[in-house]
C-alpha cells in the first residue's frame, strides 16, 4: 500500500457523505458507492470530476482501502456478501454499536465491554486489515472541523497492523485531519462512542494533537 492507494466509500449517509466530501476537498480521488447506484451518482455529480460512483462490487475491486460508512449491523453483512472481494483489503470500520433509546437519546447493543472494533475484527475477511477510524466525531463535526486552523483537529484510530499506519495517516490527513493512534484494536472502546476518547464520550470535544496527546 502508499500514500496513493485508492479509496473507496461504502454508504453515503451522514458520514459517508462528509469523508467523501472531505477527501475533494484535500484533493484525493475517492470512489463512491451506496445501495443504490443513483445515490452514488448524484454525490458523484455534485463533488467533481475527483468523485467516481460505481457498484459496490465494483468500487471494493478497485480499491484498496474500503470505508464501510455503513451501520454496525451491516458491516458484518457486507463481509459475507463480499468477503472474496474485500480479501487483504484494508477495511475503516467507523461504526458505533448503538441505536436509539426508549428516551429519545442512544443505547449501546452489544456488551458493555465489547467494542465494534474487536467484534468486527473477529469476522474479518481473510487476510483483510481493520482500521477502527473516523468515528470518532459526529458527521457536524467531521464536516466542520476539517482543516482546521492554525492547528487541524484529531481524529484517533487503532489498529493491529503496524505496517498500514503511515497509509491511514495519509488517508486521515487527506479528510483534513491530524491522525492520532490509540494502540490495538482492543483499545476500540476507547474511540467509540460512550468511550473516553469520543466526542460523544468522555472527551466530549473536538480536540487538536496537544490535547489529544495528554488524553492518552
Ligand atoms: N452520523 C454520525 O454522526 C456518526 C458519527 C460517527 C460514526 N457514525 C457511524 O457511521 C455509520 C453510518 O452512520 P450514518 O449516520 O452515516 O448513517 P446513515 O445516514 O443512515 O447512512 C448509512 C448509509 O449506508 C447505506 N447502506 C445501508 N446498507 C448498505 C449496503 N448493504 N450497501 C451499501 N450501502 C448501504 C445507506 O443507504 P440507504 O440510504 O439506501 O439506506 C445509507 O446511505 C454508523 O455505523 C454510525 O455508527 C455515525
């Protein structure tokens, strides 16, 4: 993998939408796919000639970094609906395993210990690399806090590959972000959401590297 693998979006909702937004804006080619293909072109129209839509088959053989900005739920599924295709990919998984409470607010679904990152981890396709990233902020602030100045904000990740961090780094600083690494995959909880590392957690906040560092 280098700096200038190629990226595709799986999912343009909230978040799927803002990081392909995002990558235009830092001038990185992305390719775009979603359950329909027309969703994928209408995006595709509106973001330039950076911007290509494509079936999701399609976009995860011609790429090699693949974010599933999908549900928690789905995330699981696209692995078994793809699994030969996404083989030695590197997989983002920016999900948080939550959904909407009996309060009007949000719940976690699955063990209170557990994380997305490590569950997700467990069903991998072979030979493919999870990278737990970009879900650390709300869509708002993934869109507004890109390329922040003087300083530009964090966005934490983990993983257990080493090999792949300057990949994921670039990839991070392409959305406009500085990447900071929280460690293994099992450091996932931190960076989801009730975590302590999340805007809807602990921290509580957009933060640039400084703070960020006195928080790990
Ligand atoms: N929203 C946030 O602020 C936020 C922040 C951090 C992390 N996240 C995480 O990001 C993920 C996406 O959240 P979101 O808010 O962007 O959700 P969303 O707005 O509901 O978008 C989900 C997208 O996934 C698409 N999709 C569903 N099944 C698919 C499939 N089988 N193949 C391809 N695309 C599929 C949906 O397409 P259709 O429109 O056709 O259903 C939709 O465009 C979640 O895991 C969430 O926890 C969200």
């Amino acid at each position: 993998m280098t700096t200038t693998s190629k990226v595709a979006v799986i999912g343009l909702g909230n978040i799927g939408k803002t990081i392909a937004q995002n990558f235009i804006k830092g001038n990185r080619p992305v390719i775009i796919a979603s359950r329909k293909l027309e969703d994928a072109k209408v995006l595709a129209q509106e973001l330039g000639t950076l911007a290509t839509a494509t079936e999701t088959d399609n976009a995860i053989k011609n790429a090699d970094i693949i974010v599933l900005s999908v549900w928690f739920n789905t995330i699981q599924e696209l692995f078994e609906q793809y699994g030969t295709e996404l083989q030695g990919e590197i997989i983002i998984d920016p999900s948080n395993p939550i959904a909407p409470d009996e309060n009007g607010g949000f719940k976690k679904i699955i063990g209170e210990k557990e994380s997305a990152g490590q569950l997700n981890a467990s069903k991998l396709p072979k030979g493919a690399k999870l990278v737990k990233a970009f879900g650390t902020l709300g869509a708002a602030s993934l869109a507004n806090a890109t390329n922040q100045t003087p300083a530009k904000s964090v966005l934490f990740y983990a993983t257990d590959d080493t090999t792949i961090d300057s990949t994921v780094e670039q990839l991070i600083q392409d959305n406009g972000f500085e990447a900071v690494k929280v460690g293994d995959l099992d450091q996932s909880i931190r960076i989801e959401v009730f975590g302590d590392l999340h805007e809807f957690g602990a921290l509580g906040k957009v933060v640039t590297r400084t703070e960020a560092i006195t928080k790990l």
